[in-house]
C-alpha cells in the first residue's frame, strides 16, 4: 500500500472510545504493512509509522 492510497476509517470498535474522540478512528494494524511500517506525508514532509515488537506506536520524520 502506497501512501497515495485511500485509507478509510473503521468502523469495527474493539476498543473504547474516549467520548471526547471527534475525529476518525483508524485502527493502526490497517495502515501498515507485513512489517509494520507506513509512510505518513503530511504538507512535504514524510513520517514513518511503526509499530514495535511491544505493541507500541512509534512515529518519526
């Protein structure tokens, strides 16, 4: 999956929501790869998502 792509929010709730949440929802394990990785671009700059062996998010330019 290309950064290009479409990526629409999820509806399945596994997890609760905070009632205050506003914005879509997006489950983690979607948006990235076999190896837990993808590429965020946000204006010019490039961001790698990742998740780690732990189970935790990590983002970095």
């Amino acid at each position: 999956m290309s950064y290009h792509d479409h990526i629409t929010p999820t509806t399945e709730r596994t997890h609760s929501i905070p009632p205050r949440q506003i914005g879509p929802v997006y489950d983690a394990r979607r948006l990235v790869d076999p190896a837990g990785t993808a590429m965020i671009v946000l204006d010019d700059k490039t961001y790698q998502l990742r998740i780690t062996r732990a189970g935790k998010l990590i983002l970095t330019k």
